[in-house]
C-alpha cells in the first residue's frame, strides 16, 4: 500500500496476525483526552492557564489571601506521582503505556539528533511498511533509580499523527525498528528473506533512530551506571523470563524475536530475579 494522504477507518488487527500491518495507516484505533482544571482562590476565579506546572498560571487577585497562600503552599510541595510499580508478569498488549510516561522530550517520537527522515545506521525511511516480509517483536523496559519510565511512542516514526486508543498509527516515514505506543513493544519490519529466527538490528540500532545515547555511564537524560539484562523467549514461546546480565557494550545487543531487555540506570537497581516475567501477545 502506498502513503495514505488523509485518515482512514481503522480496522482492527488480531494479536496473532502476522500479515503486514504496518503502513501510513496501522489497524488500531487512537484517542487522546487533554483536561483543565478551574481553581477557586478566596472570593475570585481564576482562569485554568496553558501551563500544566505547578505555580506555572498567575496567582490572581486575591494572591495574599490566607486561602491562595496555602493552596500555592500546597501546589508547591505537592509530591510527583510515582512511577508504576513492577508486576510479577508484564502483559503487554497493543495501545499500552507500560512505567511512567512523560520523561523524555519529546515525549512522542524522535528527538532531534534521531531519525529526522535521514537514513540512521543504513536504516532509512520509508513511507510505509507494508511490503515487509520480516516482521518481528522485542521488548526494551527502562529502570531509572528504581523507577519504572514508559518508553515513549512513535519513535522511528517521521512526523507521526496524533494517538488512537494509545496507537501511533500515522507518519510521513517510517523506520524499519520502531515504537507504536509506549508499552515498549520495537517492532522490526523489512523487505528480507531472513527467518523470523534471525536478528537484523541492535538495541544501538533502536537507540539511535530514537536519537538517544547508551553507555556504562547512562541512558540519554539520565545519568547513572548502567546495568542491562536480558531474556528470549523460548521458540513457539511467549514468556521471556530467564534473565541474565549482559556486560558487553549494551549497543551491541541483538534483537531477536521475543528478545526483552532491560535498562538499569542506577542505583539502586532491580535485581534479576525480581524483573518480570515479559508476556509477547505475536507469534514473532
């Protein structure tokens, strides 16, 4: 299928379909909800501004009053949401957020030292993955000082549009690895007559479409050492479970279907034996 130029009617994909689905239009709907908040300070109202930090809107008329003061006290030593907590079995499932979302910028997509539409380690992009007849899934989660952090969709995506039901499902190119939402489900799609066993990207392949570094020493924003585990998924298997520590360059680390891995920046640190088991819902 060629670029789509205007939306279509999505139409649904089963969790096991391994036909090429991914083009200008993907099979799963999208949605995205935006919300404000009116305050009421003392006896005057005061308009929900654009600014989503706290104290970032003005104080209003009544700023002294004992009412404002204690509720800008408030705002001020308000404690950030925590990150989700790690469950015993990761699901992962299409349209998910899986960790915190909202920790990179930007927060969907490429930065600017990604994947602009320039060809990325030889990967370019192309306007759409329909023809590709290798087609298979891994997972890449990211720890930061104990916390869980969604990785944000619509990386590899050039241009991406707007969420469906939490699925990125426009652009004007795509990259052959990417995201479609933040559950940290990488897809990798190319024209190839490799087997579905084989592995034809790195996590450096993913990390720098997405425009991020990996080292020892931290994972883009966040500074830390780092420690990286991984696990398959045994053939004709879903579950990716038997964690072990990878000690090489991290960049290096192949892609295989049903591969997961994941990300420590601490410390602290997650040890092995407490990661989650990573549930795949396709068959490659």
């Amino acid at each position: 299928m060629g670029p789509v130029m205007g939306p279509t009617v999505p139409t649904g994909m089963s969790g096991l379909n391994l036909s090429s689905t991914d083009s200008l239009a993907y099979d799963e709907p999208m949605k995205l909800h935006n919300a404000c908040l009116a305050s009421l300070v003392s006896v005057s109202m005061v308009a929900c501004g654009g600014s989503s930090l706290p104290g970032g809107s003005s104080p209003g008329a009544n700023a002294n009053a004992p009412n404002a003061i204690a509720e800008t006290t408030a705002a001020a030593t308000a404690t950030p949401a925590p990150a989700p907590t790690l469950p015993a079995e990761l699901v992962l499932g299409q349209g998910k957020t899986d960790g915190k979302p909202g920790m990179f910028t930007p927060t969907r997509g490429d930065t600017a030292t990604g994947g602009q539409s320039q060809v990325v380690d030889n990967i370019q992009c192309a306007p759409t993955m329909v023809d590709n007849s290798f087609h298979v899934h891994s997972f890449v989660g990211l720890i930061v000082n104990g916390q869980w952090y969604a990785i944000p969709d619509s990386i590899g995506f050039y241009k991406p549009g707007p969420l469906e039901s939490g699925f990125s499902n426009y652009a004007t190119c795509f990259y052959n690895i990417h995201t479609h939402d933040a559950s940290g489900y990488v897809h990798q799609e190319i024209l190839s007559s490799a087997k579905e066993s084989a592995s034809l990207f790195t996590l450096g392949n993913f990390v720098d479409v997405w425009g991020q570094t990996l080292s020892g020493s931290g994972f883009g924003p966040f500074p830390g050492v780092v420690e990286v585990y991984t696990a398959q998924a045994p053939s004709g298997a879903l579950n990716a479970s038997n964690w072990t520590q990878y000690t090489g360059d991290p960049n290096q680390i192949a892609l295989y279907s049903h591969e997961a891995v994941w990300i420590e920046v601490g410390p602290p640190y997650v040890a092995a034996a407490q990661l989650p088991i990573v549930r795949f819902y396709t068959q490659y």
